[in-house]
C-alpha cells in the first residue's frame, strides 16, 4: 500500500502502547512483532521521522524502542541504487536502566 502511494518521506507514530503487557493497550504486539514492524518500515529505504508516544510498561519501554528503531540501522535493508540514510535522535536519550536484556 505505501509502495503504491510512492512516498518521498514518512512520519511513523511509533506508540508503543501496541506491545503484549501495556496497562493500557489492547494490540498485544510481542518486542519481536515491534522489531519486525520497525524493520518493514526501514525495509521501505524512506527518509523518515519516528515520533515516539505511548507505551506504559516502564520495565519493557526500552527494549521495545530499540527492537523498533535498531531496524533502521541494518545496512542490508537498503535497496541496491539508493544512499543509506543516516539514523539521527532528537531529545533525550533512553535511560539506561529502561533497557534491560
């Protein structure tokens, strides 16, 4: 579908309130199901702007964010032809103790 709009950009809402043990949200999705949407998405070789919001368990907020935003980084989901683009965070960091393994 965004393949056939043919894009020149994105701006994702990442609300990771979809993971499985949010208090608050009803999707369910597991840390590896946000890995795997963050990696589509990076798959798409489109400059993008994530917007972070929601996610209400403070014990898997971290690991759910970098399972969502290490995907774009992977060097080998850039389509042949096409400069990779640089992966820039703005505000602040995630805290340390908010990642655990």
């Amino acid at each position: 579908l965004i393949q056939n709009f043919a894009p020149k950009f994105l701006v994702v809402s990442a609300g990771m309130d979809i993971y499985a043990d949010d208090p608050l949200g009803t999707i369910k999705v597991t840390t590896e199901g946000i890995g795997e949407i963050g990696r589509r998405i990076a798959s798409l070789n489109l400059p993008s702007v994530i917007v972070m919001e929601g996610g209400y368990n403070n014990e898997a907020l971290g690991r759910n964010i970098t399972s969502f935003l290490g995907k774009f980084k992977r060097k080998d989901l850039y389509h042949k032809g096409h400069q990779a683009h640089k992966v820039k965070i703005y505000g602040k960091a995630i805290h340390p103790s908010l990642v655990k393994p």
